[in-house]
C-alpha cells in the first residue's frame, strides 16, 4: 500500500520544517550529482535555508561563473546591472596591465627578448639608461646625508668633550684650593708659639717682680 498523498503547504512545525528541509536538500543533492554523471550534464544548485545558511553544488565539469555565463548568453536575461558590468570591464583591464608589466619586467631583466626587434631594444635600453641615472643620483644624495649627519656628530662628540675636559679642570682647581687652605692652617697650627705673644714690660721694676 503506497503512502498517502503529502499536501504541498509550509510546514508550521518549526522542528518538522527542519527535519523535512534536511531530508529533501539532500535529495535533491543527489539528483543533482546523478544527472551529472548519468547524463554528462552541467549542473549548478544552490540552496538557501530559512536561517540563511547556504548549500551549494556544482558539477566538476565546471563553475557556477561559467554557468551563469553561459545563462546570461543563453536567456538574453541582465543578470548584472552597469555597475558590476563596468567593474569587471575595470578588472580586465587591470589583469592585462598587470600582465604587460610582468612582460616588460622579464624583458627589463634580459629574459624573453630573442623575440625582440631593434625598435623594441632600444626601448628597453633607454628605460634601463634612465633607471641607473637616477639610482646613481640617489646614491650620491645618500652619500652626501651620510656624510653631513657625521659631521654633526663629530661637532657634538668636540662639543661633549670641551664641557667633559672644563668640568674636570674646574673639580681639580677646586681640589687644589682646598689642599693650599689646608696645609695654610697646618702651617698656622704649627707656627702658634704662646710666649710669643707674652707682653714684656718695660719698667725695670716690674721686670724683677716678674
């Protein structure tokens, strides 16, 4: 006895909604890689749940890009607006200066230049002619920083050590001074003599009484 028919309506079950979701997703995944290989079929899906998150399919074969590509030739349909047109026009040509740089590189480097004509040399001559004349002066502008940032620094170390030398002149005059006034008051010490200072008098009988 088959199953009853299943009436095609949102499910209100938050749970049941999910459970159904997971199931049928999956299926439809898997029809998906079964026409792809059954039927050598370009395939492309691309699922949204309710909550936002995304599952995706696309058969080996090829790339959604490609596909919708091919869609957007097939339908005549605008799946981009001027906007997005112009900016992949942007990033084309922004890939191909990209890859002319890359070749002028390999040929400013010698490399890929068998295939080269005179006229083609002689640019390639002139651009190397130009780059070393101006990496020359740049070193010659190094040259003459480097040389005055030292002599800067020579003015300053001359500078240093004229103040270090005046500090150590002024500390040894002061050490002197102290030393003089020092052995000055030893010597003053020792010259005192008391009797020197005793007073003599001068009557004659005041000097037998004594």
């Amino acid at each position: 006895m088959g199953r009853g028919k299943i009436e095609i309506k949102r499910i209100e079950n938050s749970s049941n909604r999910q459970v159904t979701y997971s199931k049928r997703r999956n299926g439809i995944m898997k029809k998906a890689k079964e026409i792809t290989v059954l039927c050598d079929a370009h395939v492309s899906l691309v699922v949204f749940a309710s909550s936002g998150k995304m599952h995706e399919y696309c058969s080996p074969s090829t790339t959604l890009i490609d596909i919708l590509d091919r869609y957007h030739k097939q339908s005549g349909k605008r799946l981009w607006d001027a906007k997005h047109e112009n900016l992949s026009n942007e990033l084309d040509r922004i890939r191909k200066e990209n890859d002319n740089m890359q070749i002028e590189l390999r040929h400013l480097k010698g490399e890929d230049i068998s295939s080269l004509g005179h006229k083609e040399l002689m640019t390639i001559e002139n651009a190397l002619d130009i780059g070393l004349a101006s990496i020359r002066n740049k070193q010659v502008e190094l040259y003459k920083m480097v040389k005055k940032n030292q002599r800067i620094l020579e003015e300053e170390n001359k500078h240093l050590n004229y103040i270090m030398q005046h500090q150590q002149g002024m500390a040894m005059a002061a050490g002197n001074a102290r030393e003089v006034e020092g052995g000055y008051q030893q010597r003053a010490v020792r010259d005192y003599n008391p009797q020197a200072f005793r007073l003599q008098p001068f009557h004659p009988n005041l000097q037998e009484r004594i």
